[in-house]
C-alpha cells in the first residue's frame, strides 16, 4: 500500500531534535514497521480475495450437482443412470483436459489475441496473473459449458461419445472463446489494455455467450445430427410429449443451480477486497458483488413468473418444469450483465429472456427439432438475448467501475450510450455461433459417420440403463402405469347403506 511507505530520509527532518545519527536510526525503525504493516496487510488482502474466488468456485462446482438432477428428472427413468454418469464425466474429463491443455489456451498469458500459449499443465504457475484459486474457478466454468451440451444430446448418445466431445470442448472449444472475450490479452476483451474492440470490448462478465452460448450452440448441433429421440414426433409430424419422470428432482436441480449462480456471477469479480475511489467508505467492490447478486436474483424471479402465466395463458395449466426452465432462462440471461446494470433493468431482462424461451421452443417443435432439456433454446437462446440486453441497459457508472482505467468507455444504447458497446456484443454472437459451428459441427459429424454418436433402436427402446450400464438407477414401473393407458378412467363410488351383495368387492377392501 503506497500510503504506508516510507524512506528515513522522508523522516529525518522530521526528527530534528534528536542528533542526526539517532534521527537515522529512529527513521529506519518507523519506516520498517510501516513496510511491515505494509506486508501484512497486503497479505491479507489476498488471502481474504483468494477465499472468496475459492468459495465462488465451490459454488460453480456445486452446479454440476443442480445440472446432474435437472437433468436427471428431465429424461425418462429408464435413462436415470446414464445422465448421472455424464454429468459425473464432465466434471472428470475435463479436469484433466483443462489442467493439460485448456487453462494454457484460455489465459496462458503473454500471449496473442487468439490463443494463450503458456501454463500447460499449471507449469509455472502460480504467477503474478493468477493463483491456483483462479484456475480452480475457471475449471468449474469449463464444465459447465459441456454439462449444458449433454442435455441436448440426452437418451440417445453412445457413452464414448460423451468422452470424445466433453475432452475437446472443454480443453479447446471453451477456452478459446474464453482467451478471446476475458483474458486480457484476448482481441475482444473489454480488459484489454489497448486497441479495445469499438473502444470498449465485449462486456461478457459471467458468460451468457462465453459459456451459455457455447454449451448451448454445441447442443444444437448434436441434436440436429443425431436427430429426435424414437416417438418424439409421430408419423404424421406432429409433437408427442415425452416427459421426464421426475419433477421433484427438476425442482431440486433448479435451486441448486441457482444457489451456485450466486457463485457464477458474482464471483466473476475475482476480488472483494477494493474499494472505489480513494476516500474509503462504505462503499467499494463488495456493494457492486451484492448489486450483482441482486440483478441476478431479479432477473431469474421475473422469468420464472412471466413463464408461470404465459404457459397458464398458452396451454391452459401451471406448469412447474416450465416455471423452472424459464428461471433458469432468466439466469442464462443476467449472466452478461448482471454487474452493469441497475436492478430494475434486470427485471426487464427477466421479462423478455421468458418469451425468448418459450418463442425458440414453439421454433422447436415445429422444426421438429428434439432437445430433452431445451438446452440450447434455454442457454443459446437466452445467452445470446442477455449480451444484447447489455448493449443495450450497461450503465455509465458501473461499466467504468468494473471496467476501470478507460474514461469515456462505451456503455448502453438506451442508457444515452451511444451504439458501439451493442456492435461489440453483436460481433460476439456471430463469433461464437461460427467457432462453436465450425469445430463442434464437424466432431459430431464426424462421429455420427464412424456410429459412435447415437445408440441402436433397440438400444434405445430398452432405455440405456439396462443395456449399457448394467441395470436401472432404480425400479420403475413406466409401462405399468395404468393410468396412462387410454382405458383407465377414475370412476366415483357411491356410498351405501347395505353391505355388499354376495360377488361385489367393498370399496374398503379395493
């Protein structure tokens, strides 16, 4: 901290009473226990700033378990087992190809604006970039992005595919995107320190289109290649509901994954311990966390209500999967903004990120276009919604306190900011939908020729709990179910005085 250094030629006129030799050594006395002050509260200060990133990615981490339950009672019972195990890989997997390769490619700096080329398998780090905290965190971003692609492609997809497509994701895919819109050397980073994209880079803070586009976008194309689950759409073309089977664990899975939002975005700031200005206070980096943190919530509440009474409008019921994949929506939405815009804007983001969603899944059934968790019309859709929300509500005032160093930074359209900072965040659509297509398209292609993509009919029938993973999560009793057969009727008994005749069966003993 410079307000505490000092030098003992700084202090000697001040100590002119003593004689010069003893106003020397008093001088160096004061001045080291300053230096010493000095140590320790800087230690401190990136202790407190290295908890927080680790608590923020136990948080991050903590989704992969809302992911695994969403997606779990998303699919049918008979295929419980098998999308437990891939969120399970996803997490594994890429651990080790973004320890070996992807960190090195998302912030191995110095680096160019397109790739990182340092740090491949941690050699060398920690540095003055980063502490292994800060690797931890993106790791748990990483896998999030390939935990989205696995909804898309659910029930239907060979295990070993899951391997080949998680690996490269997340220890290329990924982390390109990410080298270029948060590293500071990235050619579209609003933290870059010069030659800034339309002056002001992308403001992406937590990933709408850096991990929500991506996962969603790699989806898509898994999806359209593989093609819709058997009995998805009827020989006549028309859409046939096939429901998960559990929506208890899609409400657990959905507030778990909003628990670890409030890691996800918030936690993008890296640090708590700053302050603004140097007049100390009550205010500083901490508000702007809890600011974050509220545009977050405000977001994910307005979609969820605004979907909880459209779809009552649309289809005539209340529908609690709906209501969850709308909060979710919200959340995908937010994550771009959510630490430059005013609360009430992000109620506004809420509100549209609802209809994004339902418009891209009434676009789905009728392209007859499959996706078991609306994956990519939840995180594509409403990922790419959200960095045009930010072109559009980023405030003055926030932009230059997260973004700090730049005066006269582009901010938002609608916030009197001029239209550059939403030319930069529609450049980062287009770019992210041409990476993801171009290297993701062709791996599944490419797997979808060799038969390494999708299972046999047969397979899929049976469910693949039974037939490649050795038994079913638990027992089930799907086809049994009587009431979903067109004979079974609820019928009304009738009480009655007399006791039943000889050869009828009393309600009691049914």
């Amino acid at each position: 901290m410079a307000s505490l250094t000092c030098t003992a030629s700084d202090l000697v006129p001040l100590l002119s009473s003593s004689s010069s030799t003893n106003a020397t050594a008093l001088a160096s006395f004061l001045c080291t226990r300053f230096s010493t002050i000095s140590d320790q509260l800087s230690d401190a200060t990136h202790a407190i700033d290295n908890t927080y990133l680790l608590f923020s990615a136990y948080l991050v981490f903590a989704m992969q378990l809302g992911f695994a339950m969403l997606c779990a009672g998303s699919v049918r019972a008979k295929n419980t087992m098998n999308i437990m195990l891939t969120n399970v890989l996803d997490a594994a997997a890429g651990a080790l190809s973004y320890y070996l390769f992807g960190f090195a490619f998302a912030f191995g700096s110095p680096s160019n604006g397109f790739i990182g080329r340092h740090f491949f398998g941690l050699k060398t780090y920690p540095s003055p970039s980063g502490d292994y905290s800060f690797f931890l965190y993106q790791w748990a971003f990483a896998i999030a992005a390939a935990g989205i692609t696995s909804g898309s492609i659910a029930e239907r997809t060979q295990f070993v595919a899951y391997l080949i497509y998680s690996s490269f994701l997340t220890g290329f895919v990924y982390p390109i995107v990410s080298h270029w819109f948060w590293s500071g050397d990235g050619w579209a980073s609003a933290t870059r320190s010069e030659n800034l994209l339309f002056g002001s880079g992308v403001i992406d803070f937590a990933g709408s289109g850096v991990v929500h586009m991506v996962g969603g976008i790699a989806g898509l194309w898994g999806a359209l290649i593989e093609g819709p689950r058997l009995g998805r759409f009827d020989r006549a073309g028309r859409s046939v509901a096939l429901r998960g089977h559990s929506a208890s664990l899609v409400v657990l899975g959905t507030f778990l994954l909003w628990f670890g939002w409030y890691g996800f975005n918030p936690g993008s700031f890296l640090t708590i311990a700053k302050g603004y200005g140097g007049g100390g206070g009550y205010y500083g980096q901490w508000s702007a966390i809890g600011r974050t943190a509220v545009t977050t919530t405000m977001a994910g509440c307005t979609a969820a209500l605004t979907t909880l009474f459209s779809k009552r409008l649309l289809v005539g019921h209340w529908n609690v999967i709906d209501v969850c994949n709308g909060l979710l929506g919200g959340f995908a939405a937010i994550t771009s903004g959510c630490s430059v815009v005013e609360p009430w804007a992000a109620i506004i983001c809420g509100f549209v990120a609802a209809w994004v969603l339902i418009g891209f899944n009434i676009l789905a059934s009728k392209l007859k276009y499959d996706d078991p968790l609306e994956a990519a019309q939840l995180h594509g859709g409403c990922g790419a919604w959200g960095l045009l929300f930010t072109g559009l509500f980023a405030t003055e005032a926030y932009v230059n306190e997260v973004y700090p160093g730049r005066p006269g930074r582009p901010y938002g359209l609608f916030m009197g900011g001029g239209g550059k900072l939403l030319g930069a965040q529609l450049i980062q659509i287009l770019v992210i939908a041409g990476w993801v297509t171009a290297t993701m398209g062709p791996l599944f292609y490419v797997l979808h020729k060799m038969k390494l993509l999708r299972i046999s009919e047969n397979d899929e029938t049976a469910g693949m709990d039974l037939t490649r993973h050795g038994g079913f999560a638990y027992a089930y009793h799907d086809e049994e179910d009587l009431s979903l057969t067109p004979g079974f009727m609820m019928t009304k008994i009738e009480p009655t005085n007399g006791s039943p005749s000889e050869g009828q069966t009393s309600p009691s003993n049914v």
